[in-house]
C-alpha cells in the first residue's frame, strides 16, 4: 500500500507543479502573489481561453531545448488567444489575414498591464509549461506591481 502511494505521489509530481503569479498581467482572475497549480500539458495540446504557465525569453530571445526546471526559471501566465492555423487577433502586430504559424501560440494578459504577444509576438508552443488547473491561494492584500 504504501509503495502504491509512493508511486501515485511521484507521478503527481511529475504531472503538476505549483507557480506563483508575479505582477499583474491577469488581473482580475489571478493576482500577483497567487501560488497556482499548473498541469503539465505539451503546447500542441492547447485549447483557446486556457490560462498557461510558460518560459520567460531571456533577453527578448526564446529558449530551445528542454524546458527548465520550475524553481529555475521565470515564468509567465497568461491566456491563450489563437492556436496555430488560426486568423491572428488585430490587436498583433501581423499582416492583415495573417495565420499562426505552425508551433507558435498567441497569447494575452487579462489585465491592462500585461507584456504579451502584442508586444513580442508569437509565443514557441515548446515554451509552455502547462495549463493552469486552479489558484491554490489567494495573494494577501492590494496587487503588486510589475512583470
């Protein structure tokens, strides 16, 4: 029995990790502060509207490989707005009828502070850690700024 749940632990672990949200790009829906459980999804996996925990770019350049570790990285939450083959939203900076590229994702804060694909582009599918599942705990107090 207890090797069983030894063995249902460890697969947990693998398949969800915790985030904590920094600044407030998602306002309302999640704050700066919220610890969020996130389950691991591969970026071809998305849905529109889902709300997904992804790699920062290290100055302004996206990382290729594997994904890094969750304590080492900067992580980003936002939500998905157009999939690959899909008409790019107006508000991205892309030729009128444009389509999303093949392994790249659109994705928009909630908030009115939020640095997203309107200002950087088209977000590597790979880069996605997985899709937020619930908020854990709220954050204590007024919104932090930044991020």
């Amino acid at each position: 029995m207890l090797g069983v749940l030894a063995g249902a632990l460890a697969v947990a672990r693998r398949r969800f990790v915790v985030v904590q949200v920094t600044g407030p790009s998602m306002e309302p829906a999640y704050r700066s502060g919220d610890r969020v459980l996130v389950r691991r999804v591969a970026g071809s996996k998305l849905g529109r509207g889902q709300v997904v925990v992804f790699e920062a770019a290290a100055d302004g350049r996206w990382r290729t490989g594997p994904l890094s570790a969750p304590k080492d990285a900067k992580w980003l939450i936002k939500r998905v707005a157009a999939l690959p083959g899909d008409p790019v939203p107006p508000a991205v900076n892309a030729p009128e009828g444009a389509l999303v590229p093949a392994g790249r994702l659109v994705v928009i804060g909630d908030g009115p502070l939020s640095a997203d694909s309107r200002h950087w582009g088209y977000l590597p599918a790979d880069r996605v850690l997985g899709v937020v599942v619930r908020r854990l705990s709220p954050a204590p107090g007024p919104a932090a700024a930044g991020s």
